[in-house]
C-alpha cells in the first residue's frame, strides 16, 4: 500500500450514538442506567398493562369507559391542567421577585415555596381542608359569598396548586439567573416599553423552562392523591378523582379493573407528556 493510498482512505466511522469523552465507561453507565430504569419504572408498568390485558378487549373498554371512570377522568386531567396553569403564571411571578429583587423576609418566602415537597401529602390535604372549610379560617369568609372551596372540584384544584408550585417555580429560577440583565437594558435604551421587552426578550427566553415546568406540575398533580382526598369530599360522579377510584378498585379485589384505569391514566398522561416535550424541543430549536 502506497502512501497516496493510505492518505485517501477515507476515516474510520464513529460508533453511532457514542461521543468520545475524557471519562470512560459509556457500556457500564448505560448498562446500569438501563437496568436501574426496567427495574423501577419498565417493569412495574409492564405489570400494570399485563394486568389489563387479561380482560377482554369488550371488557376493557367497558371499565375503561364506564361512567364513573370518565367522570373521574375529567376531574382528574381538567384539575390538573388547570392547577399547572395556575401555577405557570404565579410560578414565573414568584421566581421573577426571588431572583431579580431583594426584600425582608426573602428567604422565608425561598423556603416556603420548597414547603410542599417537604410536607407529608396527607398533613398538607388536612390542613387545607382545614383551612377551606365552610368553618374554616378562609371557608367562613367564602361561604357568605356563595363559594364553597372545599369537597368538591373547587378543592381538588386548590390542592394540586398548593403541590405543584415548587416544580414551576424552581425550573424557572435557573433560567432567570443566567439571563442577562444587559439585554433588558440595551431593549430599553432603544427605546422598547416594559410590556415589550417582557413579552418579545424575556418571556420567549423562559418558554421552554416554563413547559418543563408546566409538565412537572401536570403530571405531579395527575398522581397526586393523598392531599386531595381529604379535600375532595370523594363523592363518585361529581369530586372523585381517578387514583382513589384505583384504590376503591383495589379494596374490592377488583385488580384487573384498577389496572384498566392505571393503563389509560398511563396512556393519556404520556401522551400528554409526549407533545409537551415536542413543544419544548420545538420551542428551543426556533428561539
């Protein structure tokens, strides 16, 4: 072989799907990474839909479709939705007065946001259906008023708010403290207004932050069940939400039942999940 030869064989390929690194062990991290995530998260959910798949088609559609599921269904999603977009405007608020501004009490405030994920789910639910309550601190003023913000839809809500906020808030606030605050300046030395430069500098700059954000809070709240039992006064067709409908089935020994509202929890949720995440990788690569 020549010289000439040797110079114009082309490169040998890169293995697909590997980049090279200073640190070695691509094969035992991956390796492990699977296993660990079959072993928690495949697997378990493997069971779940084998669980399903042991009715019928007919059956399944059945209890999938049933009255009560559906109604628990609504309740569940549209509550969940909701909270995540309540939580999405108060989210961005609060991180924006915790990063870009100092006051008294401000770290008070920092550790009360992290309070939910601290707080046991069944201490929160007793302590907001405590609070809501027709005789509750807050319920008492409410009631007069015609609202009842307690064991009903009202209530779900307001506890899927109070669980949710931390994910929105703390996906924002990294973002906001590696923004420029220059850029904000320099829009307003060209003479762009406070409205214009929120909307076209830094809300656009906090989009994908914010649907990562939007998706935690959706899919905690879609889960949640400990603190909204004690507010949701659980009456079926009308505040029961899906997970206590599982657990109903599931004291029944009704197993393939919960598995059939477990798998189109699952199939909805990830599909949401799903073109959320399409939004967010859209978002970042036209910004």
């Amino acid at each position: 072989m020549t010289a000439d030869t040797a110079e114009r064989r082309p490169p040998a390929k890169r293995p697909l799907f590997r980049r090279r690194s200073a640190i070695p062990g691509f094969g035992l991290t991956m390796g492990v990474t699977l296993t660990v995530l079959s072993l928690i998260v495949l697997i378990p959910l493997s069971a779940v839909v084998l669980k399903a798949a042991q009715q019928s088609p007919a059956e399944f559609w059945t209890v999938a479709t049933s009255q009560r599921a559906m109604a628990a269904y609504r309740l569940t999603f549209g509550a969940a939705f909701v909270a995540a977009l309540v939580n999405g405007i108060f989210g961005v608020l609060t991180a924006w007065a915790l990063v870009r501004y100092d006051f008294p009490g401000k770290t008070v405030v920092n550790a009360l946001v992290d309070l939910p994920f601290a707080l046991p789910t069944a201490v929160a639910g007793i302590a907001l259906a405590t609070l809501y309550s027709p005789n509750g601190w807050v319920g008492q003023f409410l009631t007069p008023l015609g609202i009842k913000a307690a064991y009903n839809p009202i209530g779900v809500t307001i506890a899927l708010i109070f669980i949710g906020l931390p994910f929105v808030v703390r996906t924002i606030e990294p973002v906001l403290r590696d923004a420029a605050e220059d850029v904000e300046e320099a829009a307003a030395s060209l003479g762009a207004s406070r409205f214009d430069t929120i909307l076209r500098i830094v809300l656009p700059a906090l989009a994908p932050a914010w649907l990562t954000g939007f998706a935690l809070a959706f899919a905690r709240g879609v889960g949640e069940y400990g603190s909204v039992i004690f507010i949701a006064g659980n009456m079926p067709y009308k505040s029961e939400i899906a997970p206590l409908l599982i657990i109903i089935q599931l004291e029944q020994f009704e197993y393939a039942r919960a598995a059939t509202i477990a798998v189109v929890m699952l199939a909805v949720s990830f599909t949401m999940l799903l073109i959320i995440n399409a939004i967010q990788a859209w978002s970042r690569r036209f910004a």
